[in-house]
C-alpha cells in the first residue's frame, strides 16, 4: 500500500520538476502541468490576472483553439483551472495517443501569441462566471468570511479576480504574465495511468529544451497579524434561508499543525457519523448539508464552518458550533471517534490515489508545498500518529475566541 504513495521525482536541467507514477491496470494516462502562478501570486490592484491567462492559453487565439479541440480529435478530455497558489492543466487520454497530447499542451502553453480580439471575449466570458459566483450563496459567504479574516494577504481577493480589475487587464498584462511565470524552472510536469518507460521518456523531450519564460520567484507576502473582524451580515432579496460561515486563520500547509487541524476537520464534519451531522441534523434538523474544511497554502490557512439554516435558527446554529470547539478544548477525544476519524483520512487519500482526475492534482499540491515523492506517505504516518493531546493543544492554541470570524447571508427583509 505504501509503495502506492510515493512516485519518481526528477528535475531536468532547464528546471522542470517531473513526477511519474504510472497505473499499469490503467485505461487511460493522465499528462498534467502545474504551473507555480495562482491568483496570490497576482500584482496589486491586477487581481484575476492568472485566472484570466488561464483563458487566454486555450482561447486566446485562433490557433489555439484549433490547437486545444486536438485533444477531443484523440478521444481525450482536458481541463484548465486556477487555484491560489499555482494553475494547473490535464489531458486524459489514451495511451497510445499521450505523445501526440504531449505536444499540443507544450505548444499551448508556450506559446507567446495572444489575440486582442479574444483577449475581449474572454474578458465576458470571465466577468459571466464573476456573475455565477456571485449568486452563489454559499460562494458569497465563503469569500466574505476570507475577507473578514485577511485584510493584508493576497488570499482576501477572489480567485477568479474582481469585476473592476478583470475589467482594467490588458493585452500588455497577460503577455507579460505568461512570460514571467510561464517557464520551466515554475512548471511541475505529472505524468499517471498507463504508460511505459519509453512514453514517458517521449513526453519529457517535448519540455527538455524549453527555456522561454524570465522564472520570477515568488515575493515575500504579508503576513496577518491584526484580529480578525468579527462578523459581516449581508441581506439578498430572492432568499429562502440564511447561509453562515464561520471560520478562524490557521496555519500553512508546511506547518507541523496542519494534519491535526486537517484531523480536528474529520472529526467535526466528515461524515454522517462526525459531530456537527449529529448536533446540526440528525438531533435538531437544523441544515440540510454542511462542510467542515481546513484549508491552507504556501503561507496562510483558514478553518470554515459552512451550512444554510433558518433565519431565526441562525443564533442556535451558531452557538452549537463554538460549544462543539470548545469541547475539543477540555474534553479528551474517544479512541474509537479518534481512529475513525483518521481512517476518513486515509480513506480520501487512497481514492484520491485510485482517481485518475483526483490523484495529478494531489501530486502537485505535495511537490508545491513539499518538493518531496514521499510527502503523501509522510503525511499519511503524520495522520496515523496524532494522539488526543495533539487535537487537545491544537484546539487550544487556535480556537479562541478573539480568532473567529462570522459572514452571513439571509434574506433581505
């Protein structure tokens, strides 16, 4: 099992980090590119700038339209996404067919030719999904209580950027973007599925010799140190119910308390049988549905509680949660509860490995946030290791009062 999750790292001389971890009971391979370039990485005031050049990689041109529906030709599938902290791309195709995939997702990406004309198109198509966004309450909520929480970090802005700077981005701007952040010394390059020594080794050689690209290196970003404000409330006309998240700032990815809170997370919300599903649904039907998410990145973590409920339920709902926090403070977790919690854990972690559109993704947060083929396996023991005491200290030393943060959407009276 354990050799399962660890995989082949190299780095090439131009910088590109290579990471192999083939499936020979496969059907398909999997040929994915990160790219260290996410939306905290964006310039002041150019907030959506990677999201946007995002768009622009596969439809900032004629040709690379043409280019891109090359993948569907080979039967394959591809999506492009944003996250904060890098962009990342995957062709899923057949195996037979990865080099010929291989080489249509190089010249996208390094392509320097960008239209004006479709740099406008784009620009609606981004400003619709700003749109989507938000009408979406849960995605409103969620970004409201991010911007009570950072006020100074670059994660306080949309990743998907603002309607004012999408609007004020310009040609010069994505051409510029790509050219500082498109390189191969930023790029990790994820090879899974099905696939032979030989067409791996295929596929590296369309990467080997690019150099184009300057490779800037991230900035310092500042760091939080002010509290938190401590509740937003904000009405909409067209509701039913009221939607609340309620969070706290925790630590980065790196950090040695980030499996515990990750663990803290299970034993609040995951699952039927988690704590907050008991007190907020199976005892009193207050919500539907409710997430429990420790999330973090290079420098910066948040812990959210998210649901929809009543109006006049939110009061409750509310105190219902903190009680839950503060039990993890004083009381000391069952074993049972304990070991369950952790085998929802490794339970995500090994599907995520058996998902050919989960596990590219999963390798590339470990090299960005580690830089290690053993990260998953190391936090996998991490996991399996975490006694009582450890939810105990951690709970204290990061769920106090003075750190929570409340952002709340109901209907508009």
């Amino acid at each position: 099992m354990n050799n399962n999750l660890t995989w082949k790292r190299q780095v090439l001389p131009n910088g590109l980090r290579v990471l192999l971890l083939p499936k020979p009971f496969g059907l398909t391979t999997q040929l994915s590119l990160a790219i260290e370039y996410g939306s905290n990485d964006d310039p002041e005031g150019n907030s959506g700038t990677a999201h946007f050049l995002e768009h622009m990689i596969v439809g900032g041109s004629q040709g690379r339209i043409k280019l891109h529906n090359e993948i569907e030709k080979l039967g394959g599938c591809s999506y492009f996404e944003t996250s904060e902290e890098a962009t990342f791309t995957s062709v899923d195709v057949f195996p037979e067919r990865i080099a010929q995939a291989s080489k249509v997702l190089s010249e996208l990406l390094f392509d320097s030719v960008f239209e004006k004309d479709k740099l406008e198109l784009e620009r609606k198509v981004i400003l619709n999904e700003i749109a989507e966004n938000s009408d979406d309450p849960q995605e409103k909520t969620g970004e409201t209580l991010i911007k009570c929480l950072f006020r100074h970090h670059p994660v306080k802005n949309p990743v998907l950027g603002l309607k004012k700077t999408v609007n004020q981005i310009a040609l010069n701007d994505i051409e510029k973007a790509h050219q500082n952040h498109y390189a191969p010394r930023n790029m990790i390059l994820i090879l899974t599925g099905r696939f032979s020594d030989r067409e791996a080794e295929d596929v590296i050689q369309d990467y080997k010799n690019r150099e184009n690209g300057n490779s800037v290196s991230r900035g310092n970003r500042k760091i939080e140190e002010n509290k938190p404000r401590k509740e937003v409330v904000i009405e909409r006309s067209g509701l039913t119910q009221a939607y609340l998240s309620f969070g706290l700032r925790t630590c980065s990815a790196t950090n040695i308390d980030a499996p515990t809170l990750d663990l803290i997370s299970a034993i609040l919300g995951v699952g039927e049988s988690s704590r907050l599903f008991k007190e907020l649904r199976e005892k009193r039907a207050l919500t539907y549905d409710f997430t429990s998410i420790n999330a973090s990145g290079l420098d910066y973590g948040l812990f959210s509680i998210n649901c929809a409920v009543k109006v006049k339920s939110l009061k409750q709902t509310q105190i219902i949660i903190q009680d839950e926090l503060q039990k993890l403070k004083t009381q000391p977790i069952k074993e049972n509860e304990l070991e369950k919690s952790k085998n929802l854990i490794l339970g995500g972690i090994f599907r995520s490995i058996d998902s050919p559109q989960q596990l590219p993704g999963v390798l590339a947060d470990m090299e960005i946030y580690f830089g290690n083929q053993s990260a998953l396996l190391n936090y996998k023991d991490k996991i399996c290791s975490l006694s009582e005491q450890d939810i105990t200290e951690a709970a204290n030393k990061y769920f106090q009062d003075e750190n929570y943060a409340t952002a709340i959407l109901k209907p508009k009276k």
